[in-house]
C-alpha cells in the first residue's frame, strides 16, 4: 500500500526518478526503522529497573550530598542526558554536513583533493598523543568549547579557493577530529560518575547518541542539499558555521570537569605527566591497548567500507542506476535501527551469559557478523562464491555492515569507559586514534591499488581481527574502580 502511494506521489513529480529497488529498499527500511522505535521505547531493560531499585544504596553521600529518591535520580540523569544529547546532535549534524559535501566542493575549487584528505588524516595522526593530554589538564569543557571556535574558523576558511589556506584548514581539522570524538565523550562519562549514577545508565546515553547519530546523518544529507541549492557548494558549510555557533552557546553552560594525577588533585598535573601516565596506562594495561586496537580495526574498517559502498554499487550496475542519496539514507536508518535495539540486545546477553561481561560478548559478535557482512562480497566479486543477484546480495550485506557500526557505536563507547580510566580518558582515547588514522590510511591506499574483492577481504579481516581482540577480554578482572 506504502509503495503504491509513494510510488503514484512520484508519478506526480514530487519524487526523484529513483529506480524500483531503491524505493523498495527505503520503503522497507523505512518501516522496520519505525518499528524498531516503537518497539524499544516501550520496553525498559532490565538491568535499568534493577539499578534504579539499588540507587539509593549505590550513591556516596559524602560526594553527593542528601540522598534522592528514585524518581528525583531519574529525572536528574533524564536533565542531564538531554543536555548531552543535545549538543551532540547539533556537532553531528554539522559534521554530517561538511562531510556530504566537502568532496564536491574541493572538486568545484579544481583542487587536489586527495593531498588536503590525506593531510587532514596526518595531522590527526600526529596530533592525537599530546591533544588528549590537554584535554585532560585544561578541562574538558574548555576543549569542547575549542573544539567549536575551530570548526567556526575551518567552515570560513573552506569559502577560500586559496590551497595554502585550504591546506591550513585540514591541518586544523585533524585537530578537530579528534576533540570531537574523545573530549566531548570524556566530559559526559566522568560527569555522568561524579553525580553518581549507576553504570547501567552510560548504555542508554550511548544508545541514544548512536540513534541520534544515524538519525543527523539522515537529516544532514536533506538538508545539506537544500542548502547547497540555495547558495550553492558552500552553502552546508555556512549551515555547519550557524549549527556549531549553537552548540557553542549550549556548551557554555556545562560544568567543568578535568583529568586528575595520581594525588587526585583536578587538572594540577602538567601536560607531560598527562601524556606520559596516559602510554604508561596504554602500554602497560593490556586490557587499555586490546580496547584502543579494538576500535582502530572496527572504525579503520568503517571509514574504508565507506570509500567503497558507491563505486562498488554503480560497478554491479544495476537497473536504473544508483541514487546515492537514497541509498545513503536507507545506510543510515540501518545504523539508527542498531543503536536502538543495543539496549534490549545487550539485556539479553545479560540475562543469559553474563552481566559483567555482557558488552565484552556483545561486541565480539557485533565484529563477528560485521566480518561475515563484508566476507560475502569480497567472495562475490572474487568468483568464490557463486550468487543468483549479487546486486541485491551485496546491498543486504551492506546494510547489515550499517546496522552493526549502529550497534558497536555505544558498546565500544562504554567500553572505552569500563577501561579506561576517568582521570586519563582525554589522553587514552587521543592515543587511540595513532592507530586508526593509519589503518584509514593504509585503507584509503587500499582502494585505489587493490581489486574491490580484496579490499572487502581486508575489511572483513580487520573486523575479524577486532571480534578475536574483543573475545580475549572476557572473564578478564575488571577495574576495580568500575567494578559494581
């Protein structure tokens, strides 16, 4: 019936020409995305009902003052996600719109467009070991607010066809990058523990980022072409200026919160004990370095998986061609569907194998199946296995790839913060990305040297990789600060 009417809407115009699998695709996906909602926002996991019964035992009234009741709990995490929810959906959306469009704009500056990519992943790569250390000794707040006033200068520098200017604008966005995924993440966890809320809730603030991450994705590629319409190739990076201008005001108003030294004394420390406590913990802490080579694989293979999906669709040319528009959509509903049903998921892994180490399972069979998603067109396109529409099959694999970076978004986040230690998170997760800005690279090589089959093999082996790392963490003693 859907089809029918979508399908009579675009016989009046009102709808792009997209081909009949790309509607069947989006129609499909578009209704288990709303049942996934509905379903999960009517069920409340398990493990939430039993830390809001237990709260009032686990809360310090030396750190926190009086104890609260349940439901005061409750509805002082509910104030305090929303604020964090908030301005993480306003930097993603900003981000999702330079990211759509910053290709199509170097290509109309007749630029090289490959030299400003690669320097951007460079500077991030040598930034990232002594920017967490400042994250953690200034404040996290402070790097947020940074982190803004940067973006406001590189989305300026982008109206420039001058290169040396456009090259400076990269160096600063590898900079960016990694503020944006380690001091926004820092200041909600070690917040989230100083007001003295259960573990169990970081799954749900996680959880909803990863929903609301494939939710802006969705909504930036509309509206990124509204306004590149209206004032043409620069015109999403203007949108992005006046989005991170809001989340600049929105920031203002969090507390502040630092990294500690091993006296305890908040932000006291200098920059060099930060960046040496940090690799001390990396090297030494097996259980830290599994983590951080974890996401390197998982995300290296990501980012890789995403130079490939469109070159490799229109190469199986399929009838009608590919909306890449349409496609990208249906790609980030199946990341919106994995971040909501993590929850119930993670519930059940709970509830049958193990509470402790139920994320550790969870994101082992999350790699898993991510490896086996991406094995299936590398075997495809090889010869390997022989398939009926490969078509077809390559875009179902496709999706479930989405659907599993949905759902190892927000369990490799409260990994990250099970793991690594709130003091040093700011330089942990920094040292993190060493690694995942060389498999990006050596991923982005990949592409253009080897067959589309092999770089598929590639990624379905990093994946793999990351499932075995995973794995070797369970029934390995959890830190004793993060033990419940």
């Amino acid at each position: 019936m859907l089809k029918h009417i979508l399908i009579s809407v675009k016989g009046l115009g009102i709808l792009p020409d997209w081909p009949e699998w790309a509607l069947d695709v989006l129609i499909v996906m578009s209704i288990f995305l709303a049942i996934t909602l509905v379903v999960t926002s009517l069920n409340i996991p398990e493990d939430e009902r039993e830390a809001t019964k237990s709260v009032d035992e686990k809360r310090d009234p030396k750190t926190e003052g009086l104890k609260k009741s349940r439901k005061e709990l409750h509805d002082e995490f509910d104030r305090f996600r929303r604020k964090y929810i908030l301005v993480y959906l306003v930097i993603m959306l900003a981000d999702w719109m330079q990211g759509t469009h910053m290709y199509t704009l170097y290509l109309s500056y007749g630029v090289n467009i490959s030299t400003l990519f690669l320097t951007g992943f460079l500077s991030g790569a040598i930034s990232a070991p002594f920017l967490g250390s400042a994250v953690d000794k200034f404040g996290r707040k402070r790097s947020c607010i940074f982190y803004c006033i940067l973006e406001i200068v590189i989305n300026t520098m982008e109206h420039t066809t001058n290169f040396k200017i456009l090259l400076t604008g990269r160096v600063l966005g590898g900079i960016s990058t990694n503020l944006l995924f380690s001091a926004f993440e820092s200041w909600m966890t070690t917040e989230h523990r100083r007001r003295g809320f259960p573990e169990e809730w970081l799954s749900r603030t996680y959880s909803e980022a990863s929903i609301g991450n494939g939710s802006m994705a969705i909504f930036a590629g509309i509206l990124a072409q509204v306004l590149e319409d209206k004032f043409g190739h620069i015109g999403p990076f203007q949108g992005a200026i006046v989005l991170t201008v809001l989340a600049l005001v929105l920031v203002s108003g969090w507390e502040e919160n630092y990294g500690e030294n091993k006296d305890g004394m908040k932000g006291r420390s200098s920059i060099y004990s930060q960046f040496i406590d940090g690799w001390t913990t990396t090297i030494k802490d097996s259980r830290v370095w599994k983590i951080g080579f974890t996401q390197a694989l998982s995300e290296g293979a990501m980012y890789t998986f995403v130079f490939m999906w469109v070159p490799t669709l229109l190469s199986l040319d399929p009838p009608g061609g590919v909306p890449t528009g349409c496609v990208f959509s249906s790609l980030m509903m199946a990341i919106t569907i994995g971040g909501a049903i993590f929850p119930p998921f993670q519930a059940l892994i709970s509830s049958v194998y193990s509470k402790t180490f139920s994320s550790e399972i969870l994101a082992s069979l999350i790699y898993l199946v991510a490896a086996i998603s991406m094995a299936i067109p590398a075997a495809g396109m090889s010869g390997m296995l022989q398939l009926e529409d490969c078509f077809i099959i390559t875009v179902i694999s496709f999706l479930t790839m989405e659907l599993c970076v949905g759902l190892f978004m927000p369990v490799a986040g409260i990994l990250r913060s099970k793991y690594v230690p709130d003091s040093q998170q700011g330089a942990i997760l920094n040292i993190f990305r060493l690694p995942l800005n060389a498999i990006v690279v050596a991923g982005t090589y990949a592409t253009d040297v080897l067959e589309t089959s092999t770089v598929f093999a590639l990624i379905s082996t990093f994946l793999l990789s990351a499932a075995l790392l995973q794995a070797s963490l369970i029934n390995n003693k959890v830190p004793r600060q993060k033990q419940e």
